[in-house]
C-alpha cells in the first residue's frame, strides 16, 4: 500500500501568515510603488520563509509560490515560464552533471588517495590533502555538500578510525576532529573561490546580472584568487594551533592510501575520459575572453562529450535528482527575484537607501552591509535562502551608497560563502562533518567564532584590495 509523503503542515503557517500581512497591506505600501510589485513582494518573502522552515523541499516550496503568483494574477504564465530559459540555471544543472562523472568513474575517490599517499604523513600535511581534493573536484562540483559528503567525509572517517579516532570511544581528538574542522573550512575556502563552486555562487551571479552587473567565471576567480589562496593556506595552520590533534604523525596514512588505491587498479578509460574533459571545461572556462564562448555552453559541451563517450548515459542525468531539484526552485527564485526589480520593488528600496544614507561613505555602508549579511545567516539553515533573500537587496543598497557595482556584487557574493562558518546548520557540509560527532557543539561555534572574524578581514578587506589592484574599481 502506498504512503502519502511527509508533510510539514506546522510549517506552512509562517509563510502565509507573513506572506498574507504584507499582501493584505497593500494600502499602506510606500508612495511609487505599484501594487502588482507589493503583491510580488509579498509572494517572495513567504517563498523564501517557506524555503526557511521547509515545510516540503525546497523545490516543492518554489513550485507552490510560482503557482499562487500565476493563480492571484501577479505574473501571467508565459512570464512564469521564461524562468526555467535562464542561463544560469542551466549552467548549475550542467554541472551538476560534471559532479556525477567524478563519483560515478571513481575519479575524485582516486584524486583523494593520491592527495593522501602524497601530502598525508603528517596531520597537518592529511589536513591540506583533504583540503587538495576539494580544491581540484570544486570548479565543477556546485554542491558543495556533495564534495564534503560524497568525496572528503568518507575519506576521513576511513583514516580517522584507522588510527583509533572515534566519537563512540571518545576518542576523537586524536586526528579525526582536527580533520573534520579543516576539511570543512576548506571547504568554504573553495566555495568562494570559483563561481561554479557553490549554487549561492549562481544565484548571486544572476541576481546581479539582473541589477546590469554582469561577471563572468574568470572575474570571479581573479577577484577570489589571492583571499581564497591566502584562506587555503593559512587557515589549516590556524586550526592546528587553535585545535590541535592529538596524534601529529600519521604516517600510516600513506600506506593506507596506497593500499586503496592498488586495489582500485590502474585508471580506467571513464576515469581518463572524465579527466579530460573536466580539463577542457576548466580550460574553456579560464579562456572564455579569448574564445568568446558562454560558460552555460562550456557547460553544455562537456556533458556533450561525457554523453558522446559514455562516461555518463541519459539515464544518469535523469536520476541525477540534485540537478533537477536546482533546476526548478533556482528558476523560480531568480524569476520572482527578476520580478521585484522589473515591477520597481528594488530600484525604490535601491533609491530609499540612498537617499538615507547620503553622507555616509559608500566603504562604511558597504562594510556593514557585509557584517549584517554575514552574521544574520545564524537566523538561516542553509546559503541558498539567505543569498536569495538578502543579496539583491543589499546590493541594491551598496551601489545606491555610492559603492562601485563590481565590488559590491563580487564582496556580496564572497559573503555568501564565508557566512557558512557560524552555525553547525549554515549549510549541508557544517551538518554532515558536525553530524559525524567529532566535535562539540560549543567547540564548534567557538571555533567558528574565531575564524569568521580572519573571513571577514581576508575577503572584506583584503579582497577590496585586491580587487583595487585589478582595476575592478
């Protein structure tokens, strides 16, 4: 007999009690805007609380908000529609589909070995082997619950117990919580550095292309190159010092990588395959100035070619469930998001804030825009409600501020990734390595604590800097 599915109807409440107060008080809304774009609001903010509380996935929220907006009158369905037609969307569902290559080959299972075998004989040398693989799968892997999870996770849980390190035993300062915290801000480093890194990354990218600010995948990773560098480097050290393991020599781990990886036999053809075009779509990116091809279709040509060799079939993309997923809520989000500022929701708050904060230096404006932005995701379970909700309109705000656009947007969007070292709920990866329960949860927000002020100073500061010398401003 079959089941009904879960769901949360306690959760629905929220939503619509807020989504109906501001519907409902239309009459009141602010001179200059239309009511069509107070509806649209409305809509929009009780979607993004539905993604909050998460009555059903998130996906199953979008589709309930795109419906009511069509049913209530606000948008028509054709315009509806138009959403799931954007490039960006379909650039993150394509690389999604990259992703699978890595686990369906056995090819990221392999570069984690080698990054072991080579770098692991000591625990902070495994630290920065971990933090390699996330490094090199992460340009093509848009979930990064799906490199901590499904590539890194596993690799650690196998080492730490390989040297007595178990949450059960209580033994998990030995080297496996070490492992956990600096595989999980590696992972934040890589999350910022490359646009293709993270789904927030998109939603940003699209919601700024929507304000005419448009930055392509190189821009973002010369604009990420030397705070995500800087990141990757220093902040595995940091961890050493503040939390350090028990056991500082590991040098079993390199034999146990070669061991694996003997038993995983020479490459096989699908890894090579999988190699090489993932080495194209890297190259294509990075050249995309000189060859004029859109990174969507960058995209597009290497799930192509992993089609055209069988590295992938047709039935691995349909059951490739994050893409679609992505697919449907990402469309619905960026099309409401379009929306606020086609109907004037974004350029009267964008105008408002200006004209409030006259006199106020665009650089202190910008830097408490990036303070707020960041320590409010301690209110959010995840990076993409928080970016979809907030990045448009502080970013409307920044520029109304006087801050050049350019920077504005890319500090946002770097805002994005770092605002996961807070809580051990910010994102997928935080719940899965505090899931395992090597670490505390005091100990973790301790941590965190620490590490979120060293964020904001490289990727604020440092970044603005940097983005100087560029010329990005």
């Amino acid at each position: 007999m079959t089941k009904l599915q879960s769901v949360n109807y306690q959760q629905i409440t929220w939503p619509l009690i807020i989504g109906l107060i501001i519907w409902l008080s239309a009459p009141f809304r602010p001179a200059g805007l239309s009511l069509l774009a107070w509806h649209m609001l409305a809509l929009f903010i009780g979607t993004i609380i539905g993604c909050i509380t998460q009555p059903l996935p998130i996906a199953g929220v979008a589709i309930i908000g795109l419906t009511l907006g069509v049913l209530l009158g606000v948008t028509s369905m054709t315009d509806a529609m138009a959403g799931f037609g954007d490039n960006t969307v379909w650039m993150i569902a394509m690389a999604y589909f990259l992703s699978r290559g890595f686990v369906k080959t056995g090819l990221g299972r392999r570069v984690a070995l080698v990054f072991v075998k080579l770098f692991g004989k000591k625990a902070l040398g495994l630290a920065y082997a971990l933090i390699g693989v996330d490094l090199v799968t992460s340009p093509a892997t848009p979930s990064n619950t799906a490199r901590a999870g499904g590539i890194v996770f596993p690799i650690i849980e196998s080492l730490a117990k390989a040297y007595g390190s178990d949450p059960q035993n209580g033994t998990q300062r030995k080297v496996g919580s070490f492992l956990i915290m600096s595989a999980f801000h590696g992972n934040i480093a890589t999350s910022g550095l490359f646009m293709t890194a993270m789904a927030p990354n998109l939603v940003a990218v699209a919601l700024a292309q929507a304000m005419q600010i448009h930055i392509t995948w190189m821009d973002w990773l010369l604009a990420a190159l030397l705070p995500g560098l800087i990141c990757l480097i220093s902040v595995p050290a940091i961890i050493y010092w503040l939390y350090p393991p028990e056991i500082k020599d590991t040098p079993n781990a390199h034999a146990w990588a070669a061991n694996e990886l003997e038993q995983m036999g020479a490459m096989t053809l699908a890894e090579k395959l999988m190699g090489g075009i993932f080495m194209l779509a890297l190259f294509l990116w990075i050249s995309a100035s000189l060859t004029g091809l859109d990174a969507t279709l960058v995209a597009f040509i290497a799930v192509t070619l992993l089609l055209l060799t069988g590295v992938l079939s047709v039935d691995d993309l349909l059951h490739e469930t994050g893409a679609w997923n992505t697919l449907v809520w990402f469309s619905i989000l960026i099309f409401m998001a379009g929306k606020l500022n086609s109907l004037g929701f974004i350029p009267w708050l964008s105008q408002t804030m200006g004209q409030a904060l006259q006199g106020i230096s665009w650089l202190w404006v910008l830097a408490a825009l990036m303070l707020v932005y960041f320590y409010s995701h301690y209110l959010f379970a995840g990076a993409t409600a928080h970016v979809s909700a907030m990045y448009g309109a502080f970013l409307g705000v920044a520029i109304s501020a006087g801050a050049p656009p350019m920077l504005a947007a890319l500090l946002l969007g770097f805002d994005g990734a770092i605002f996961s070292s807070t809580t051990h709920y910010a994102n997928g990866p935080a719940s899965i390595m505090f899931g395992s329960g090597y670490i505390t949860q005091s100990e973790w927000w301790r941590l965190n604590l620490c590490l979120g002020g060293f964020y904001l100073l490289v990727w604020g500061v440092g970044g603005t800097l940097w983005m100087k010398l560029l010329g990005y401003w």
